[in-house]
C-alpha cells in the first residue's frame, strides 16, 4: 500500500564487533615516544598505556594477566623455533631445498636471519621440534597467568616466499603455483603435537606473499587458522 508518509519511533541500537584480539601498532608499547601523550602520566600510569586500553586493546595489554592475548613467537617464526645455528649442522633435511641445496646454513651470520630459507614442510622430526621449543614458551606464559586460550602460536614461515623443493613438498605445489598447502601442512603438524597437551591452543600463520591464496591439497585443521596479512 502506498503511504503519504512514514513514522518513525526513534530506536537505539548498540553493536559489539566479535573481535577478540584487537592489536597496537608494533611500536605503540616499545617506542614512547610514538604517540604525543607518551611520556605524560595519569592515574599513576603511563598515558600511553592508558591509551592503548580506551581502544580496548588487548594485545599484551589489560588490566589483568588473563585478559591479555599474547603471541608465542613472531609473525615470522621458523627462525625462532628451529634456529640454523642450533640444527642445521646435525639436520640440514629440516631445511628447505633448492636447486639440490638445502637452504639455510650460516643464515645465522648474515643480518637478516630469517631471510632467505625456509623449513622442510613436510618433516615430521622437524614439526616435533618446533613444537617441543613453543611449549616452552607456552609453560612460561602459562605461568605468568596467561591461559592458553588466550596464546597466539605463530607457526609461520620466514619473511619472503616459501619453497621446497623435495618431493614430498613438491606434491603439496598449489595449481596456481602458491605454497599454501606446504605452509598449512607444517602448521598442522606442529598443531596436532601441541594440541596432544593443549587441545584449545590456536595456531596461526601469516597468509602472505606467495602462501596467501587458499590451497588446493590441505585446509587447516583445526585449531589452525591463517591470518590475514595486509
């Protein structure tokens, strides 16, 4: 039916995203001198702490220990859990290959030292290992208050592509050439030995560079989840 004109009654609507983690910049909390605030003081606190809280965030921030996310590791972590310097003497094959080599050794010298090589994705030693090192990270944190739900485990690959040319990982190659299945695959590995101990952990890697696109050969299981990279 056609109307002349339309009442209103006037209505309030509140929405909450369903966000759970809401980060800072990398910087608001180590550099200071980042916001203009920074070096002000209020409530006893820092303002810049402060601050970050009014934005509800909850990245390595809060009030209290448990309402904190933390992250165990970087967003670009395999150098963190299996670093060459310890490994790649004794298990070069947890090493990526390329062109017959395995990448990686004296990454530790150079500048940059997660840079350049990646792991193997689909060695089942190598997956154990890394697990084996970010459960202590996990013990750690766990310990300061910070209950596992609220852990960020980054199983994620180095900074730059992801390659390995063995051929266990050359059947995981995605159609259109991207290495999402090598990298989802590793990360499942490690999920499912963490996972044995912590069944609600949440293991995340970077979708990135040329890991963005959805694999072909593996989805992750559960518990793992890519995070978006812009």
């Amino acid at each position: 039916p056609s109307l002349a004109s339309v009442a209103l009654t006037p209505v309030k609507k509140y929405e909450s995203p369903s966000l759970k983690y809401r980060g800072p910049s990398y910087w608001m909390p180590e550099k200071k001198g980042f916001t203009a605030e920074a070096s002000a003081d209020e409530h006893g606190h820092e303002a810049w702490s402060i601050a970050t809280l009014r934005h509800r965030i909850n990245h390595n921030r809060g009030f209290d220990r448990s309402d904190w996310f933390t992250n165990i590791g970087s967003g670009h972590s395999y150098f963190q859990f299996l670093p060459t310097e310890r490994y790649y003497d004794s298990h070069p094959e947890w090493y990526s290959l390329k062109e017959g080599v395995r990448q990686g050794k004296d990454a530790h010298k150079q500048k940059y030292i997660f840079h350049g090589w990646q792991l193997c994705m689909t060695n089942k030693e190598a997956a154990k290992e890394f697990a084996k090192n970010m459960l202590v990270g996990i013990k750690q944190k766990l310990d300061e208050g910070i209950p596992i739900d609220r852990m960020r485990l980054f199983v994620s690959p180095n900074d730059g592509q992801v390659m390995c040319e063995c051929p266990n990982c050359s059947k995981l190659v995605d159609s259109d050439g991207s290495s999402t299945s090598m990298v989802t695959h590793f990360a499942n590995m490690v999920a499912a030995e963490i996972r044995k101990k912590y069944p609600t952990a949440r293991i995340v890697f970077y979708a990135y560079s040329n890991h963005c696109r959805p694999g072909d050969h593996v989805k992750p299981a559960p518990g793992v989840y890519p995070e978006l990279v812009f």
